[in-house]
C-alpha cells in the first residue's frame, strides 16, 4: 500500500519530472503526508462504518461543541461519548442536528442504524443498574454500522431468564456481556456459546465491590473459554471491539 | 443455667454449710470454675455432635501428634485439619486407631459418618482442583455427625451439569458451594434455591486471581439473596458454619 | 413438584386431549411457563414470608415509584431498600399507604412484624454509627415475617455490656453481627455462643478502615467458628440469609 | 434442535409407543440425555476444530495422563495445558504417541497444523521472557486448526522492529499481543491496525510489575479502540477467543 | 564553603577578637546561624532561577495570599501552584501584579521565560486531557529559567505524530512525560531518545485505571532505559526534577 | 477490688440480712451492677485525668448535642472530637459554656490545661498542611491533663529545623509525629530520640499518597526503634496512647 | 552535653594549646568525633539496659557470625533477631559462650533477664502459633533488662481465658498483644485496661489474612483507645517500644 | 541525520547510478536497514560509554552464554545484570575472560571503570540489606564509564552519619539513593541537596513493606523536590537514568 507512494516518489526523480530536492522536501514533509494518509484513514474509516468519537468526559461542553462542529463539516457520522446533557446543549447550538441518546450519553450526526438480517452483535446486561453501559454498547456499535440486538437484565440471579434465550446467543456473531457486582453472567453466557464474548465490568454494587474491581477480577478469571475483557464502564470500547471482530464475519 | 450454680453457692452459705470464705475462694477460683465450665462446654459440643478440632498449619508433627493423644484420651470424636501425611503418621504412632482422609488433608479418631436420611448439607464444587477444600467441607461436617451429600465438578461453564441437579439444591437444607476461580457458582446456586448458601472461595486460579481474592470478592458480591461467605479456602469453617445451620432444623 | 406440571401435560397429551402441536407450543412457551412458574414461585415467596425487593440505590424515585406501584397491585408485602426519603415521597404519591424506616432506609406496604416467642433473631452491633446498616437488617427481617431482637451498641471496647447479655446470644437462632472499624465484635460473639453469625461489616470508620475493608478482612479471618460474612454495608443480605436460616428452624 | 427431541417424545406418547410414565421417566434421566447432548457438543467441538483441553495444574501427573487417556480413546486432537516435563512423561507412559511442546508446555495428541494461506492469527510478543506464553497462545490456535503467524520480541522499547512488520499487522484476521512489564506494546499494535486485538499480559517483571498487575491494567487501560484483555499469563485463553474470532471470518 | 564560618569563627578565637563564651553563644544560635544560611540559600535558588514555591492545595485562599505577599517582600520569581481562581483572586488583593495560569493552575510574580536556543527542556502529553498537568510541568519549568518546548497530544495510539516529531526528542536535553491511561507513551519516548526521561502518570482515565495506578505501575515497569517517575498528576515534581538536570548540562 | 462486692453480699447472705433470693436478684442485675461499676469506672477516668469523649463523625448535630449535654450533667470536662461548626452550635444552644478549638475540631466544657514543667508531651509535625492532626493530637492531650510542647512544621526537606529543636526532642518524655506525604519524619525523629514515638500519618498528599496509605505503610516500616503507629489522620488515638504512657511517668 | 566538647575544643584553641589549623581539623573530623560519639551513645544504651541488636534477616551466617563477634568485643550484651539454627551454629564457632533460644529466634551473650517485682511488661499472644512473635517481643524485652510476664493462647475465641486473668492486665505498666487472623485481641485487651497497648499483628492465618495485612488493619483501626501497632510479626519492635515506655515509670 | 540517507539514495536514482526497482528494494528492505541503523546506533551507544546488556533473570544459563558469546564478538563492553553464579559459569565456559561481580550479580567483558576526577555519580544506601542493589547501580554505571563514589548504610536511623558525608551530597552531580524498608532516604537526601536525585526502592524489609512498596510510595510522595522514582530494586535502571543525566554535565 505504502509502496505506491515510494515507487510514483522514486519514478517521477528517475524521470527528472522533480528533482532530488522537490523530493527530500517531500520526505521531509513526511509528517504532513502523514497527516495527508490521516485524512485517508478517517475516509478509510467512515467507509467500513466507523465514526469519528469524541470522548466528552474531561472536556468542557463548549470544548467538545467546538470539536463536535469542526469534525461533522469533513465527516459522518460524528459520535461523542460520555456527554452530559450539558454538553448535547452545547452541541445543539453549533449542530442543530445533531441527537442526543440520554441512557448511553451519546451525541451523533448523520447516524442511521443497520437493519438486523441474519447476522448481529448480541448486547447482555444482568440487571437494570447496567443499562447505562450497555445501552453505550449497544448504541455506539449501532452507529459503527453494526447490527446489534438487546437482551438486558438477564442476570444469573434468576438463570431461566438467560436460558430461555439461548437461541439468540447462539446466533449471535458476537456477544457484549455487561455485568456489574459479581460479573457472573459472563462466565455464564460463555459456558453457553462459542461465539467471542466481550466482558464490560460495570461500577455497578456497593462495599466490597470496589467501584466494579470484583467484576473486573471475575471476568478475567473466568471459567469460560474465549472471554475477552474491556475497562471497567467501557461500553464504547467494547463496541469498538466486537465491530472489528464483527466486520471479519460480513466482509 | 448459669443461675444454678449461684443459687446452689448462696444456698450453702445460707445454710451455713459453706462459710463466707469458703464461697468468696470459689468465687476466687472463678477461673476454674471457668474451666471446670469450659470442660462442660467439651461434653455439650460432643453431645451435640462437635469434636474438637486441632488446627494442623503451623505446628510441628510432634506438637500435633501431642495435642492429638491427649485430647483423645477425654473426647471423642477428634478431629485435625490442613494435616499432612507427616502429621497423620506422627499422630498413628501415638493414636494407632487415628484416621487419615488424605484429599481433605484430616486425621480423625473415633468419628462414624451419619446416615442420609432425608435432610442433608450438600456441598457442590465447580471444578476438581476445587475438590480438595470440598471434600475438607464434607468430611468436616460428616465428622461433625451432619449427613453430607457431594456434588462436585459442576462449574457454570458447562451449567446444565448444575441444572439437571437442581432437586439436589432445593433438597438440601443447607449448601456450601466451593468455587476458585470466578466463584460464579454461588451466584448461580444462590439464584436456584431459597436455602442458606455458605460461599468457599478458593485458591485455584492463576494470575489475576490473585490467591483467591477475584472468587473472594465475587462471592461477597452476589446478585443473589441468601448467601454468607467464609474465607479462601477454608472448608473447615464453611462447615462449621453449615452444622450450626443445619442443627437449626433437626433439633 | 415439577413433575406435576410435566405429568399433567403428558397425560393431557396421552390422552388426546391436547394434540401434540399444542403440547410442544407449551413447552415453546417455557419462558412464559417460567414466568408463569416465576408467578408461583412469588407465592412460594409470599407464603413463606419472603416479599418483593426493590434495590433503590441506582434507581431514581420515579423508577422506584413505578416498580413500586405495579409490585403492590399483585403483591404483599414490599420491601423497597437503601431508600432515601425523595425515593419514599415519590412512592408515597402512587401508594399514599406506604411506610418508611428512616433509620433503615426501608418503605414498605403491607408489612406487619413477627411476634418474638421463644425463637428470634438477634441483631448485635458494635457502635451507634453502625446503627442504621443494623436497623436496615432487623427491619429487612421483620418485613420478612422474622421475629427480631435488637441489641445494639456493645462493641468490644467495653465487653461487659455484651458479656452482660450472654443469655440473648444463647437463646437466639441465628445472629446478626453488625460492625465497622476493626469488626472484632463478630469474634467476640462468635466464641460466646454455638449458633449460626452473619457478620455485616460496616463502612464506619476512617482512614486504615478503607471503606470497610478492615472490618470485612478481620471477619473472614474471624478465629471464632460458625461464622459467615456479607457484603459491606448489606444489611438486606444478612437478613435473607439469617430468613433462609431461622426457617429452618421453625418449620 | 431440541424441539426433535421433544417433538418425538411427544409423538410417541401421543401414539401410545411408549407410555405416560416412560415418558416421564426420560423426562427424569434428562441429566443422561444431556450427557448425550454433551457428547454431540463434542462432536461439534471436533467438528468445528477445537480439541479436548486438559488444565494440567493442580493436577498429579497420574491423573493428567489418566484423562489424557480416556479422553484419546474418543476424541482427536488432545490437548494439555501447563504441562510440566513430568506430566509428559507420564502421559506418555499411557499414550506414546502424545508429543510434548516444552515451550508452550503443552501435550498433544492427533493434531497437525493449519497451513497458513492468506488469512492468519497473529501472535506478536514483546520480550524473549514473554516468549512460553506467547507459544502457549500460538501452539494452542494451530491445536485449535488455526493458521498461526508469530512476531516475537518486538516491544516497544524498540518500536522500529515493530513498525517494520506493519504489514504483518494489517493483514491479520486477529492479533494476540503478548507483553509483560509495562504492558505498552497492546497499545502500540492497537494504534496501529484496526483488527480486534486480544492483548495478554505476563507475570514477566519485577518488583512493581506485582506478578503481571502492571501490564493487566496498562492493557485494560489502552487508549486504543478494539482491545480485549485475558488473564496474566492465560496464553491458552487468548487462543480460544482468537479461535472463536478467526472462526466468523473464515467460514 | 561551610569551613569560612568556622574558619572565621576560629581565628577571632585565636585572636581574642571574641571571647571563648561568645563563640561558643554563635554556636548555640547556630539556628539562628542555620536560619542565616537558610536565607543564603534562597539567594543561591534565586541566582540559580529557582522561585520560592506555594503548594496551595489545603490552604484557604487567604493563607495562600498571606504567604505570597511575604515572600514577593524579599523574593523574586514567587510561584504557587494548584491555585484556583479563589486564590489567585485573593493573592491579586495584595500583590496586584500577580498573573494566573489557568491552565497550569500556577500564580507568579516577577517571572519572565527563557528563550529557547540550543538547548531546551521538552515536554510531551499524550491526550489533551493530560494537559493541565504538562502545561504545569511546562510553566513551572519555565518560572524556574529553563527553556521548555511542547510537544501535546501525542499518545501512542496514533503513534506517527510522535514519530514524526523524532527530532524534537532527540534535540531535547531531558523530556517529560506526561501521561494517563496505561501510560505507555514514556515507554515508545524512552524507546527513542537516549536523553534522561521523567515520567509523569496522571489520574486521567477511568475504570480501572485507578486514579492514576495503572499509569504509574507502567511508567515504573518502563521497558525503556533511563526513565524516572514522579508522583501521580506531580507535574511541579517533574518540573524541578528537570531543572535540576538541565542545570547539569548548561553550567 | 471486685471482691468487696463480693465479700459484702456473701456476707449479707451468712447474716441473713438478705435472703438468696434478694441476692440472686443482685446478680442478675449484674449488669446494672455493671453500669454502676462503670459509672465508678468513670470516676476513675475524671480522677486520672480522663474525660468523657464523644466522636462527632456520623452523628447529627442534634445527637451530638444531646449526648454532650448529658454528660456534661455528671462529668467534668466532655470532649467532642471530629466537631464541624454545625455541630458547635448544636452544642453551644445546650450547653452555652462550651467551647470551640476550630483547628482541632474539638469542642470542650470544663478543661483547663496544664502547666508544662519538666515533662511534657511533644506533638512534632511535618508540614503546615499536617497541623489540622497535630492540633487535634496536642489539644485533646491537654483536655487529659498532659502537658504539651508543639513543634510544628518542621518535615524532613529542611531537616536542620528539626536538629535545630533536638532538645525538645530529647527532654519529652513521649513524642507524637505527625507526617503526611512520604510520613519520613517518624523515622528520623525515631532515630534522634529514645523515647517513645507514636507516629501519625495524615492523608495529606495527593497521587500515589491514596490517602495517606504511603505514610502509614513508612511509619509501620521505620528502620527506627520504639516506634508505634496509630490510625491515619487519627490525631485523638494519639494523644490517648501518649496520655496512657505519660502517666507512667508521672505517678 | 555536646556543649563540653565545643567548649573544650574553644577553651584550647583561646588558650593557644592547639592552633587554629588543628581545631580546624578536628572540625573536619567531625564524621569520626561522631563515631566516638556514637560509642558514647553505645555506653549510654548499655547503661540503659539497650543491647546492641543485629537483624539477622538477609545476611549469611558468616556475616552474622563476624558482626556478633566483633561487637561482643567491645559491648554486653548483644543481641541477633531472626536468626536461625545455621546463623547460631556460625555465632557459636566464634563465641562460645553464645546462646539460642530457638522460638524467639535470638542469639544472645551476656544478658540476664530482670527479676518481676511490681512493674512489668505484659506479652499477651491470641493462639499457639502466634508464639514464636510473642516470644521474641518477651524475650527481647527481657534482654533489654526489662520484666516480662506472659500470657499466651488467651484469643477472643474462648474469651474467659483473658477475663481470668483481667488482674494481669490491670497491674501492667505496658502490653504487647500480639495475633493474627483477625487480630480482635488488641480491641478487647485495649478495652479492658488503660495503659499503653502495643498491637502486633502477625501473619498467622491463611487465605483473606494476606500475610498479617487484615489482622495489621484491625489494630489500626482498634475501637478502643490507647493502641500503637507496630510492623508485621515485629516482637523485636514492639519489645523496643515497650522498653522506652517502661523505662519512664521505673526512672 | 537520517536525511543524509535519503539524500544518496534519491541522488543515486537521479543520477541513474541505482535503478528504481533498486532504490525502492532498499526501502523495502528497511527492516534490514533498520537493523543496519541498529548497528550504527550501538555504535554510538559504545561511543558514549553504553555497553550492550543482558537482563538474565528469566534465561537459562544456557541462553545467557549464547548471547553474551555473540555480543561479544561484536562489542565491548558487554554487561549482563541479574546474573547469579551458574549463569556465571556458563558465561565464562563460552567467554573465558568474562568476570563476575558476585555482590551487584553482574557479569561483565571488556569493560574499566573510569577515574572520579571532580564529577562523579554518588550511590547511597541506607542499610546493609541494600548493599546489592546499590552495588548493582554503582556497578552498572560504571561499567557505562561513569565515575561512581558509595556512600554505603547511612539510613536515617543514625541521621549523622548521613550529615557528615553533606560535601559528598552536595559535589555530586547525580545521586542515586537506595533504601528499602519506609524508604525515608531519599527524601533527607533530596532535602539536603538540589541535584538530581534518583530514589531506588528495595525490598528490603519485612511484613507491611510488601515486597517494597512501602519505600516505593515513599518515595513517589517525597516531600524534597527532585526526586525520579525506579522499579524496586532497579539498580541497573537507576544506573542508566544517572548515566543518561551525568552525560549531559561532562559534554
């Protein structure tokens, strides 16, 4: 891929159409080349259907409006994660357009999701206080182009509500489980598939659940083959994840 | 109780058949009487099925195989945990009748296992490098004169294991659920009866399991009702804790 | 017990009087036979005392009134926990007649407590501060058909107020222990009597206490037999595991 | 695909061929028939290219060849993880064809290697010391019938020799990325490709590193999108998810 | 240097010019003497381009003002760092020529940059949400009379912008590091330059990043040579580190 | 001691003066005996120089308040630790001469200090942020009656502070240090002195401090002897364990 | 003190009995003036009962051999903690005279314990296995000419042990309490007494123990008053803390 | 510097001197090239005075020798760090004239310490249990051609042995400083001096040190200014950062 480049660079010094210094200057320019292949992997990018993302936790609402604005002139979709309500206002206001999923806390432009046919990334969430993350799963694979079915608050708990769902687990190309305290269901769900699962621990519980560190330890330790785990709250990343894994099976 | 001997002690010095120093001395003498006490606290625990119980970790062949013989020449049953087979043939050359159940790592003298009738402590494992602290739960609580019933190996990765035994789980009176790794087994037993659950994490695992501490955490976390946790490993006190439950409901 | 619902089915099927088609729609409908079967088995619940739970912390009081309200037209009682008082005047507007346990953090509907005869639960704990994590399990237990008893404020630091009341932890079925800093309390009353402990350790404390981490480890590590350990803070745990216990002992 | 199962046992009470309690007594030894269905599972397994797996740690080299044995008279290929010389050894007493990978630690029996044509697992790894846990994952994935390319001693400390293989990296289904110590390469090799990476960390450091917690967290940490993370060490794990991704885009 | 005072002292000894008693009062006040040399010392940090330094986190708004306006009394620069808005408002009060650094969070008085020639003092951020705490590395370095160039937003996960900027690194006399996350742009710099690296982890991150903990056990398991870590979010610490190495090689 | 009571009611018994049954009542109000022999306990503290003491942090104002006002009914002084504001005017409305130490947090009625004369206690600490503890430490010592020596602000950065105070170091008769940050100064102060030490971290720091885990962790692991170390930021705790040892010296 | 030996070093120079450049030098030497000094110190610890002390932990038995001979040239007695078999054999070819006791792990020449009159230090253990802790902080104290009465295996388990021997407690100047597990004992001793409590956790116990690190955050969070911890398993560091607290009532 | 590469390679093109296809081969083998550059880069580390390293820990003696024999053939010196004495042996059966510095566990060929003139690197430790991580800084930097002086067992415990060596401190133009245990050193020595300190934790001590730990938070919130923080017991680490600082004074 690179080589075309070195080889039209080299041809056109070999037919003299640029001299020896037109050429060192592009090579020394070789960062904003870079910056020129950027561009070509954002297109590159929005082609396989992933948006640009502004991660919005850490910036003001008129920082992440500024880059929102700036982004969705040269690109579509534009997804920003973690926004408050404060920030989709300020948003608002340079992007009338633009929408705001509250329960994920994302604002797109220029979203439409995929239509679910045979093939789709199964979202799974134990209980009611998982929601958020699992609907930023849920939501940020559905903007990266992914179709992607819900089965929320199915913990192991009472384990009949998962059974009673086998079907979608097995059919699903690729499985997010999000599960705060015990983070169970990720073990469980694994034990019943032999799809990649993807494992979000949750903050989700209280004492000795050390902001979802209990989670986090029990999916990495689980007894289940093919558990692969993302950061505590990480719905995004985890998204980001089965898309890649996602995209092998359709193309 | 306690009443009786203070009022068999004010008594006598009503009557005058004991003088005022005489019962002041006893009183005195109130740590013999302490463990002239303790040694009616030795009768109740062997009528109510308790041995004692020598501690292995941390002593020398010779200092148990001493407490050992001594022990036994006043209470049946005996019973010493985390043993080794060093401890058991110091002790046999003292105790020639001694015992030595060597998975559950004890030295028994004196002890007969009691018949299943229709209550029993079931005690499930999730995996057979879990079996070691299982079966310490069970012959622990065997010893301790409670009928025990094992159901080992039936980890959630594979959970129908688990489900074609649910009438064992909901048989039980009481169950202890040994599990290292990601402990999810107790959450998923947990979610599949209303009975007392006790939760052994264990050792086994690698890595981020860190000595037990990922199970440990998770059993302290679980989504399901019911379920008291006892430390890593300790299949000792998980049976303790389990007869002093299941005498509840057969006395 | 399942075998009825599987007898009956089969003999209806054996017998013609519904076709085959019919019978396998059934068993397609499981899930809704288990939601049916989750039905019976809230009746178990209720008639064994056990109400509907609502876990408040997470949830906002709109969600709490709602799951509240549709839980009340089918159910009695119910037990909504970690409830603060915006939770309870949200509830109060669908259900005027709901009660709340400040102290506790509990509203419930329908509750009436337990008469303590000769068999209670006792509920020991070691400060003032730890009060309201001690009230949240007496009061869970008490909605939950349970008869309790309360002995709150002898901690460790001045044994003779517990030595005082050796005759409540004898006469008690099982025993709630409630306690934060160093926890030793659940020691302490664990060597004091031969019934089942539920130790709660509390997030009271500060500094080295690490939100409760101190108590919970010394619990684990408890030298006391027969005891077992609840999250920080579970107050709820402790009392549906100190229920699942007390039943047996009473039926 | 159950409902044959059902469909049959229906229809044949409804014929009158077997009767109401025959019926109900298959319905009883549903465990038996779903050792039958776990049988098929197997075959599937097989089927689908992923082998039998022994954990040999934790286990006496005896028991491991006597699974390794019994599981060779039905199965094909075996595999056997964290396998020291001495299980080897042993196994090989029972099964004298088994091979030993004393690298990956591994024993096998029956496999041959995928070759590998234009789609490939990558297993990339940082420093020499990573390297048993690299070939644990690489030898695994073959075992598991996927092609398998390695890339080792590439971190980052030396990013050159990395940035040289970045084609390696592009034409990848699925990249394993292996690094102790700081972790960093799993970032690196995410910045620079946008297949899913499973990034394991190793127990290779020192002092800080705490037996791999270092490198644990910098991976679940990874500023770059598309990254999942298995236990310290857990090669075997990175390789069953790797096999679960590689499948989708190969069949 | 210190042998002049007593040199001195000795010789009005040995001359008479002070009594034996006098004498031996100087060296009881050598506090005093102490305090004396203290001042000398802040005249050698004032020719030596160090300011006198307010760490204002813990202190009101009026305390912060009240040292600043004593030491801007008798010193020059004055530098206070983790300043809000309330306490610059309050420094401004009493030394109106006061300027803030929001950005950096730092008030000074009497400071001018130093210009950069040939050598220089280079400070790199991997997100732009780590740029509070390099903009503090990088002023207070400057408040100190170090050159100091910016190299922001150049995390590994687009790892061309750094490689692209190779030369600044390799100009640079010592670079500072400033990273959240899993911290691994010091390892990919370290990699890079031989020149001395210091590694400030900061607390951006979320999950398991633990406030700053996976940065930190990353940058002290550097695979790199020739790198040193400051506190969490310590980016003065770094600044000062950095001084007194530039110091080394312009003197 | 506890033999008067004894001897007395014996002896009443052998007189007839009252009968067993009036004695046996005696005894099972034991435990009001008890709260008597606590209120004589009580007595004992006010004589040695101890007051009633009431720790502020999770009460109410209005309990606060409430409890003060009580014991200030039968008791002389009350010491509240741990007082905001709030809870001062709380106590003030009850008890109008109350009186409010605001560094310390600690709010007194009746206390008087005590003159320092040849023994004292030394409260060392390291920084001005430090003080908050120090004061609370050096303030309740001197509500017990302990004469104190403050020596504030003199950390181990600019050790000849400390050297310059060896004195006081070596002529008290019991220090307290109280450190922050690295919590270097027990050490040192340690190794200056051999009297007893009884060390104070603070959660004065910020990163890697994680609330003043590192200097509890230093000052448990001083290379000084004679060094004990209390609860972090746990100011009263000194001075308690300080008073208990002073008053060996003095008496 | 320090004061004679500027005054003499003055007094000769005004006197002219050594010059200028002499004194001058001396001064120079002040690094050696400190060494005599520090063997003045030596005296002023062997005047004190205060043994040389060498940490045998980490060195071989010869270096522990070499150091022990030589410092038995010049001072009585010495002291090596931690010491095993081997480094004692090593001790014993160089000083014959040598002595072990074997659970305390210390060498010794030239100590006789003190004689109990009145005063004394208390060693109190929890279990038999802490005894070898408890026994080095007694037998260390003893060295250091310090009374040591002992009472050990009195846990919180069987909590009539301890109250039997409250009179022990009360007539103590000093007490080290010394367990593991949970570490309850300090509370409930610190509780009964109000002299100085010296808590050493130990690292007895398995599983959530964390090598001491539970029972070492219950003594620091100790709900009674009065309690100064001391490392992990560290007699010798209690036994130096002891001795400086009980030197101040007997002096 | 890279340019020059470029340079002749585009003129080579131009002039017709290499073809195109050539030119674009020789970028294509830029791996190759690299490795070239690699060559050229380790000259340049022989130039400046960086030997080639081996870190052996985790290599069989078999892989250290093979390694260091080919290094060797190509460069000098050659130096391998963690290296106990069967590595040794190995080393020196492939490399007869290898040697061995059994205390800093290091293996070294070719290599001369240079001469202290008036710059040198200080080393300073703070116990003899530190001695072979300080030997292995001072060794390894100067086997890297620095000047090195040891200040050897001056911990704070006896803080005038440090005081008297402050000319040592203060002409030194790095200092590394070594302790373990509360790791206070570096922090008195940062105090004392404003050159640039690297602070080494070790892992010398015992209990609550955890593994170092202790020194290394320490150390991270030392209150001195100019303190960079390595691994614990990363001497070799602290050698190279001093190295990499020191070369900035002396060209």
């Amino acid at each position: 891929m690179d080589k075309n480049f070195w080889t039209d660079l080299l041809k056109k010094v070999a037919e003299g159409s640029i001299s020896t210094e037109e050429a060192l200057k592009q090579l020394e320019f070789l960062p904003y080349q870079d910056l020129e292949f950027a561009k070509i992997d954002h297109h590159r990018h929005i082609r396989s259907g992933f948006p640009e993302v502004i991660f919005c936790q850490g910036k003001t609402p008129e920082q992440t409006a500024e880059i929102f604005y700036h982004l969705s002139l040269h690109h579509s979709p534009i997804l920003a994660t973690r926004a408050d309500n404060q920030a989709f206002l300020a948003v608002q206001r340079r992007c009338p357009e633009a929408q705001y999923n509250s329960e994920a806390r994302c604002i797109t432009i220029g979203h439409s999701s995929a239509e679910i046919k045979n093939k789709y990334i199964l979202v799974v969430s134990a209980g009611t206080a998982d929601s958020p993350v699992a609907e930023e799963a849920a939501f940020c694979a559905e903007v990266m182009k992914c179709p992607v079915k819900r089965l929320f608050d199915v913990g192991v708990a009472g384990i009949h509500r998962l059974l009673n769902n086998r079907e979608s687990l097995q059919n699903a190309e690729v499985i997010i489980v999000v599960a705060g305290m015990e983070g169970a269901l990720a073990s469980v769900v694994g034990g019943l598939t032999d799809k990649p699962v993807i494992a979000v621990p949750t903050s989700v519980g209280y004492g000795a659940s050390f902001g979802g560190l209990a989670a986090l330890l029990a999916m990495l330790n689980s007894c289940a083959m093919g558990v692969g785990v993302v950061n505590i709250d990480n719905g995004f990343g985890a998204a980001a994840l089965a898309r890649s894994i996602f995209r092998l099976g359709v193309t």
